[in-house]
C-alpha cells in the first residue's frame, strides 16, 4: 500500500499558496476540516478562492480565515450565519460567488469522475443563468455548469487508513467525500488514523486514489450551531 | 386566521402514505409535527439524510447528525445517509415526492422568490432553487402579506427568482390557493373567519375566487 501519512496539519497543507483555490468539506459546521483551518489561518496565506457551502460563524469555521482577511472569493450556496462575512461582501472586500447547493455538490462530482460539465434544472430563468449556456432536453431547459478546477480539497473523515481510504460519520459526510474526488491534491484529516487492513473495503466511502495526503487531527470541538432538543417525558 | 402551527397543520393535510417529503426551514419545518398518525411519511433532509427523526433528548446531541437548518435531530429505524451530490441527485430524479418551503414573493404564473433582497440580503439560495426545478410537487407555505400589509402575492416577483413556473400551491394564513397552469391564483379555502373579499384584498395577483369558498377544516 502507498502511505499518505503527513504528520499534521502545517505539514499537510505547506504548499498551499497566496491565490490558491480550495475546497473545504462540510455543512455549516458538521464535518469541517477544523485542523487544517486552524493551520491555515497560522500559515496565513491569502487571496485564496475557497469553495464550500457555508462560510463558517463569525468565530469558527471559515469565519477564522474571514477575520484575518484570507479569502479572496467565496463560492457557496448559503452564508447566512456570519455577519462578518455579510460586512465584507457588502464593502466590497470579498466576492462572492452564489451557487445552488446542488449544483455545487454536482460540479465537485463532475471533477471526481472527469466530466468537464453537467446539465442542471437549477436556476434556468433566474440570475443564475445570466451567461450560461442553456440547452433544451425533452422539452425542458438545462444550465451547463463546469466542473471544479480546485488545487486542492480539505476533507475531515471520522476514520482513515495510512493508504488513505475514508469512512464518514452520520451526516458529517455532506460535501466531504464529493470534495475529496475533486481536488487536484486531496488532505484529509481523520479522527482516527488506522493500518490498512482493519477499514472494511465494502465500507469505504472514499478509495484512497483520491486522497494524498492523510493525517489524524486533535483536539475537534465539533461545535453545534443549532442545538434543538426535545424534553424527556 | 392562522398562526404559524395552523398553516403548518393544513399543508401535513396534503401528505399522503408513502411520501418522501422535503421540508424546508421555518413554517415548513412545522410540518413534521402534524403528520397525521397511521401514514408512513420518510422526511429528507438535503445535507444527506432519509428519514429524520424528532429532536434528540438533551444531553444526547450528536455534532455530527443535524439537518439542512443546522439543528440537531437523531435518525430513525431505516434511515440512511449519504453525500451531497446524490441527495441533490434524488431531487433531481424527482424520487421526492412532495417539497414544502417558504417564500417571499410568488407571482400569479407560479414563479417563487425567496433568497436575495438585493443590497439588504445575502444569504444564498441553498438547495432551494435545485428543490424549485426539479420537485414535481411543491407547497409553498408563506404569509399572505408582508410586515408593511403589501401583498406577496403578486402578478410578477419583484424580487430576484428562485424559480420559474413551478409553484402550484400555496398555504397562507389566510387561504389555500391553487396556481392554474394558465396563470391566476384560485381561492380554494378560506382559513377560518376570514371573508372572500378579505382575501381578495390581500391578493395583488389575479384572483379566480368562488363567493362560496369552503372553510378549512383543519382537525
């Protein structure tokens, strides 16, 4: 087996530069690749495009790298959690670029199974197709969207082998093993990290082919942005 | 009238046995709470789960397990969970049978509004307008009348679209109306206490309403 282990966070994203475009699983904050920001934000690089579908709260999450004014452009679907971020969009700091959720899952898609583009329903007839190709299929009109070119995804898996296959938990998958597909160069950071051999082929979500660079985060706060809860009776 | 609970309540009217329903966040997530006992109803959530259960009890909040709104739920016997691109792929497919969700405007050809108030607002769309193109059927629950008394029922959005044609029904306060594939509200019940020509009044789109409209019955 080819080990991808890199012993942490600063190490595994070394190479990511000013400018550099990125992908950051997660939902909100369920399944974000906490160290990996954290180590982002100590390297501080900037003008970065990062494509995700939440932009964090204004303290955690993407929100870190916002404050210190890294990203450049965001690319999402909904960032309606983090005034900081509305601040800098509305004074003009930071671009941002809208885009339906499913039509940003499926572009990462597209990137993991090497398609350069898909046909999709969504937003044909509002803002979202000003400039795009529009094709009729069966009566009914389809927006061409491009497949993603990011240089890199950062991924959080709850389990990982040192060949670099991932498994998720619960619905902190979202947007993780799409993203892990599509990155030019793919860091995943794990809960726990394990030999080969004890992951059950027949449950990886991720074959490791698409994985480089693997390591077993610390410390995860895993925080909650809606915590709802029903009274025992 | 109707409080938020009652047009939640009337739309659960509206899910039959064996529906795979999307509920989106606000008044729609109300719904769950009203499904009528004996139907077996699966609930999608888009970030990647079938069959969301209620609330968890406090103290068993798991980080990893939320909904599209970002709250904590728990799963049921026979759930599933699965990535973004195939929740939105189940969409697409129309394997959901029924999308609930809220809007700020929608016109009289069933064009719906609901992610952006341009130079006020910058949320973002989410899954909504992927819901809005591909959903076979969708229920939109809103209120009648904005915080000014304007109608947001109108003849054209004024707001930036969400979607085009594809609002059939819509669930206010006031009225369940149907949208008529050849364009106009039609007036298909009054909540309770309200008149024909109260609603006629809160309707700035064209309006087909029958004097003898039925009441809701809601229980």
């Amino acid at each position: 087996m080819i080990n991808k282990v890199v012993a942490g966070a600063d190490e595994a994203i070394s190479d990511i530069k000013n400018g550099s475009t990125l992908m950051l699983g997660g939902f909100g904050l369920c399944g974000i690749p906490e160290n990996c920001i954290a180590a982002l934000v100590r390297k501080g690089v900037k003008e970065l495009t990062c494509i995700s579908n939440n932009a964090g709260v204004d303290d955690f999450g993407i929100g870190l790298m916002l404050q210190q004014h890294q990203v450049k452009k965001m690319i999402s679907s909904y960032v309606g959690e983090n005034a900081e971020f509305e601040r800098q969009l509305l004074s003009g700091e930071l671009e941002v670029e809208l885009i339906p959720q499913g039509t940003l899952a499926t572009r990462c898609m597209a990137a993991g199974y090497g398609m350069p583009a898909i046909f999709t329903p969504a937003g044909v007839g509002t803002e979202v197709a000003e400039g795009k190709e529009t094709r009729n299929f069966n009566g009914k009109d389809y927006l061409m969207e491009y497949a993603f070119d990011a240089d890199f995804a950062l991924v959080k898996a709850w389990k990982g082998d040192t060949a670099g296959n991932l498994i998720f938990r619960s619905t902190s998958r979202n947007f993780n093993p799409v993203m892990a597909m599509a990155g030019k160069i793919t860091i995943a950071e794990v809960e726990e990290l394990v030999e080969p051999g004890v992951l059950d082929p027949d449950h990886i979500h991720t074959p490791g082919v698409y994985v480089h660079r693997i390591f077993q985060g610390a410390n995860y706060e895993k925080r909650i942005e809606q915590r709802t809860v029903r009274p025992r009776n | 009238m109707l409080d938020k609970n009652g047009i939640a309540k009337r739309i659960a009217k509206e899910i039959k046995d064996g529906y795979y329903v999307n509920l989106g966040i606000g008044i729609p997530t109300l719904v769950a709470n009203f499904i009528p006992q004996g139907i077996n109803v699966v609930l999608q959530s888009e970030n990647g789960l079938l069959g969301m259960g209620p609330f968890p009890f406090e103290g068993e909040e798991d980080a990893d397990l939320i909904n599209a709104g970002k709250q904590t739920i728990t799963t049921l016997p026979g759930s599933s969970i699965f990535d973004s691109a195939m929740s939105f792929g189940m969409i697409r497919s129309q394997k959901i049978d029924l999308t609930i969700l809220g809007a700020m405007e929608v016109s009289e050809n069933g064009d719906i509004a609901n992610w952006k108030i341009p130079g006020k607002m910058v949320k973002g769309m989410g899954g909504a307008m992927d819901l809005v193109a591909s959903a076979k059927n969708i229920i939109v629950a809103m209120q009648h009348v904005n915080k000014a008394g304007e109608s947001k029922l109108l003849p054209k959005c004024s707001l930036p679209l969400t979607g085009v044609n594809c609002i059939r029904k819509v669930v206010t306060e006031l009225a369940v109306l149907d949208i008529l594939p050849e364009g106009g509200f039609r007036l298909v019940e009054r909540a309770p206490g309200v008149s024909v020509d109260y609603i006629k009044q809160a309707t700035a789109g064209k309006l087909f309403a029958d004097e003898n409209a039925p009441e809701m019955i809601l229980n």
